[in-house]
C-alpha cells in the first residue's frame, strides 16, 4: 500500500503512516485521513471547485461568492491544499489541480455527486461502530439508523437522489478494459439484470451494433433509463422491463449480465438471485452468466475491494468475494466457470449452465 501523497504545490509528501513516529504509534498518521476527509467535504458541498473552474482566488473572494466566513474558510483551504487537492499559490491565491478538478460540478467524468455520497454521514456514521458488525453480524447502519440502508433510502428521498446522481457518474477506468476484451458480440441478446439506468448496457450495445438487450431492474429505477439510451443511440435496440429480480428475471436472453449489483447482498440473497437467472436461462446450453465485479486478491495482498467488503459488512449487509466465493454462489445456482481471469480490480466472470 503507498500511503505517499505528493503535495503538487510545493513537491513536499506526507505519509499516512508518519515515518517520524516509533513504529508502534505510526497508525495514529491515520488521523490525517479523517482531517483531509471533513475538511474536503466542507470544500466540495459549499460548492469551492465550481467558484475555482474560472481560475485561482483569495479565500476572501471566495467566500463572498459562497458567502461563507473568510478566515474560517482559509483555514479549511490551507488544510485541504496541505494534501495537494487543491494548490495554495504564494500569492495567497487558491487554484484547483488536477485532483480536484472533478469535484466541479460540471466536469466531464466528473466524481463531485459520488465523493459527497461515499462521504454522507450515512456512510460515514457506520463506521463508529463496525465492531457491532462483528459482533453480530448485523449492519451497523441499521443498529445506527434503525432501519436498513434501503429502506433508508425510501424514506429519505433526497439520499436516495444523491445515490442516483453518484452512480450516473460511477465510471470505473477498468470498466473500459472490460469492453475492449471481452466479445459481446458473440451474443445476440444480452439481458441486464438490475442495470439501473442502463449505462453499462448502453455502452455494450453503441460498440455492437448488432446486438439487442432489455434492461431489467425496480420500476422507480428503469423509469430514469430513456434518456441515457437515447443520448447513447440504442433506444430502438433495448427493451426496458420493471422487474424484481427477486422473483423474476426474464426469459429467453443469450447472455444475462449482472454488474456490480451482487456484491449488495449476502450469500443467501446473491444465491436466490443467480436462481432466478438460471430459471430464465432454461435448457439453453449455449447462454451465459456474466457477472461484472470485484474479486478479492490473496492473504496479504493490498487490494481495494477489502476495503470496501467491510463497507457492504457494516453498511448494506453484502459482500465481495474471491474466485472461490463466486464460484460457490453460481454453483448453487446452477452455473459453472467458463473463464479464469486475474483477481484484483473489477473482473469479468463468465459462467455457463449445469
């Protein structure tokens, strides 16, 4: 793990892990990320990126544009610039970088809507208290909130707005390996199993002209997927279905393509899932199972989707697996592995009928 960040302003570095420390009390460097975290999130919902993208400001100029306290402000900035998020030039002007540079609003590929989701105190509150998840088992979101984190959601709409908003802008680089290697075209019909807004299949469709999908997931949520296949020009090749894939995937699709939706939920609820999809599969020998997600590295290994399996612990009660993990889930339902591809990062895991 590189816990370096380089500063861009001065050439200057800091390290998570404060090498000035005994070895023993190193891990409290990891209070920087909480500091670098609160103060970034005060900058990016107070809307400074978007007051920047014209070019460098004072603190002061900027808080008469966000009408905001000046010294208070600054003293934010100097904090933020500290990580090099955002620059603090020697003429006491503050600028973006290119780390900061997708928090605008604007910004093409931009990330401003998921990093204020991943850093709502929805997410962040379940972490004061993980070890109740490993104690029980349980959510910590739903010990914290009382309910669990969909039913949250529900009945807090503007929540639920800011997920959707993060995950419109939910492009993962690996995704775009993802397209290049592997042949959708190989299949005539693909079916996108809980495929929100239609994104991923959108794109599957633009590169392959002559192939057809439908597009299957809660009505509240297909409802928003029109324009994103119309912007994307492959309206007239999608058929869009309201479905819970709970109780019913539909039938008849060469290959039905589940992507970052399984790593929601437990064993259980992934296996019933996968059970459905192999019911809409049938006796047709030649379809395929293609689940897009992460898969968990060796003992030891640095990899991201640990992280994030003690998120889907203590947040939304899922999880992310290794190969055996998936294996095991699509054994259960029926399907065994086609392909064997590398773990670490976002994978595509082919799987056929038995």
């Amino acid at each position: 793990m590189d816990t370096q960040v380089e500063a861009l302003e001065t050439g200057r570095t800091f390290n998570l892990f404060d090498p000035n420390l005994p070895p023993e009390q190193q891990v409290l460097g990891l209070f920087y990320a909480k500091w670098i975290l609160g103060a970034l999130r005060a900058v990016v919902e107070l809307e400074v990126p978007d007051v920047l993208a014209d070019g460098p400001l004072t603190a002061e100029e900027i808080a008469a544009k966000t009408d905001t306290h000046a010294d208070a402000l600054y003293r934010v900035l100097r904090a933020v610039s500290a990580s090099g998020i955002i620059a603090e030039r020697p003429d006491g002007r503050f600028e973006l970088t290119p780390l900061s540079a997708g928090l605008v609003s604007t910004a093409e590929r931009g990330i401003r809507d998921m990093f204020l989701f991943a850093s709502d105190p929805m997410f962040l509150r379940p972490y004061e208290d993980v070890a109740y998840s490993v104690r029980t088992g349980g959510t910590a979101f739903e010990h914290i909130f009382g309910m669990p984190f969909y039913d949250y959601l529900k009945v807090n709409p503007a929540s639920s707005s800011l997920l959707n908003r993060a995950m419109e802008q939910n492009h993962w680089p690996l995704s775009d390996r993802i397209f290049e290697e592997f042949d959708f075209s190989r299949f005539k019909t693909i079916a996108d199993i809980g495929g929100g807004k239609g994104q991923f299949l959108a794109e599957i469709l633009r590169r392959h002209p002559g192939v057809t999908g439908v597009l299957a997931d809660q009505p509240q949520t297909v409802n928003e997927a029109k324009k994103v296949l119309e912007d994307a020009g492959v309206a007239d090749r999608v058929e869009i279905v309201p479905t819970d894939f709970f109780v019913e995937v539909p039938a008849g699709y060469d290959a039905y393509f589940v992507k970052h939706t399984l790593h929601n939920f437990g064993n259980d609820a992934a296996k019933h899932i996968l059970s459905r999809v192999r019911a809409a599969v049938g006796d047709n020998p030649a379809a395929r199972l293609l689940i897009v997600d992460q898969m968990i590295t060796g003992p030891g290994e640095w990899d991201t989707a640990k992280l994030i399996d003690v998120e889907a612990l203590s947040v939304i009660g899922g999880r992310e697996r290794s190969r055996q993990e998936w294996d095991e889930v699509a054994s259960a339902a029926g399907f065994e592995p086609v392909n064997e591809p590398e773990p670490g990062g976002l994978v595509m895991l082919e799987y056929r009928p038995v």
